[in-house]
C-alpha cells in the first residue's frame, strides 16, 4: 500500500514535470516568434566581415542567387555555392556543389544566404542554420534574415553601404545612387594616398590630432572636402 502510493505521488511529480515542461517549450518557441517579428522592427548592426576569416556558403538555383554571388565576390568572397538545380548562368558563374546541404554540413558555417528556393525549403534550412547558432539571410522573405545585405559602393578599400533592414531594398538602391554620385573615383586614390602617409606618420609616433589634420589636408588637395 505504501508502495502504491509512493508510486502515485511520483507519477503525479512526473505528471507535472511533463506539463511544465510542455508551457516551457511553448513560451519558449513564442518568444522566439516575438523575436522574429520585432527584428524588422529593430535597428541592424552595421559591421564589415573579413571574407578570409567567415566561412560563408550561398544556397541557390537561379537569377537572385547569381546576383548575390556576384556581390559577395564584389566584397572580395569565395563563398561555398550548394545547388541541386542550378540554372544554367548560375552554374557557369560558380563551381557549384550539388546539392542542397544537409543540416550537419550548415553547422560548418558563420553566415548563409539562401535565394531561389521555395519558401518552404528555404525555412527548413534556415531553421537547421539557427539551430547550429548559423547567421542566415533568406532574400525577400524577413522572419528568416538574421541580418541584411546592404546596397555597397566601392571606393577602392572604401565601402559605403545603404541599407533599411529589409524595409526597401529599392530605397537603399536610391541612396547607394546618391552615395555613388557624392563619392567620385578619385576617393580611392586618396584613401591609398592617405593610408600610406598615416604609415609614416605612425612611425615618427605622430599624435592622433595630426594623422586627423593631414588626412584632411590631402582631401582637401584633391578637392574632396
């Protein structure tokens, strides 16, 4: 009889535990969902990856991935391309893998981008990113981008970047054209020009008031400022 009881009392623990358990995993995945909704309704943190130093793949099959193929060697990627069906420009353009990866090979990943797939396929790898702690970006579709592509403008070693955080891409489009117009070619050979002269000034232990005044000086002289 003492038995019995004991037994009871330790299933109806186990009883809880379960339910508690359940509530927990329920909260849980809400507030997940609330994250997910107020990340576009946050600011995004602009930081500059090394390519060398992030391993980076992109998922894709056709015009979309090609096109983010094509800015990710623009910033100076190689990144890991997985197709299982890739159009014909977009296998010409990459040595592609194919395949789409399992969710083991994702975890080998800092950063992904997923293009051209079927919303549905796009979730489920995007989902397998997240649970390896994989930054991932699914284009156009905002509950699955962890972070943003920016329209860019090269300057030589310059970057200027515009983005929204996914609230228009056709207005980051807009302000990288007024960027590219307010910043004329010639910044790069001044950038190099003045990164060289910061060098030597460094060396002569040149304080930091003077590397800012002569950087200044020689945008000046090439008509920049």
């Amino acid at each position: 009889m003492h038995r019995a009881r004991h037994r009871f009392r330790f299933a109806g623990v186990g009883a809880g535990i379960g339910r508690g358990a359940s509530a927990h995993r329920h909260r849980r995945s809400a507030g997940r969902s609330a994250r997910r909704h107020c990340r576009s309704e946050r600011g995004m943190i602009p930081i500059y990856l090394d390519p060398a130093a992030t391993r980076i793949a992109l998922i894709g099959r056709d015009a979309l991935a090609l096109r983010r193929l094509n800015w990710l060697k623009a910033a100076g990627a190689a990144p890991d391309v997985w197709s299982d069906a890739p159009s014909a420009a977009f296998a010409e353009a990459a040595s592609i893998i194919p395949s789409l990866p399992s969710a083991d090979e994702i975890g080998a990943y800092h950063a992904i981008w997923i293009a051209d797939l079927p919303r549905e396929e796009a979730e489920q790898l995007a989902v397998a990113a997240r649970a390896r702690n994989v930054l991932v970006n699914v284009e156009d579709y905002l509950p699955f981008c962890d972070f943003h592509t920016p329209a860019v403008v090269h300057r030589g070693k310059l970057t200027l970047t515009a983005g929204t955080g996914g609230a228009s891409p056709a207005v980051a489009r807009a302000a990288r054209e007024r960027l590219e117009a307010a910043f004329p070619q010639k910044w790069e050979a001044a950038l190099d020009e003045i990164a060289s002269a910061r060098t030597a000034l460094r060396a002569r232990n040149a304080s930091f008031d003077a590397l800012i005044a002569d950087a200044r000086e020689r945008l000046a002289h090439h008509g920049l400022i």
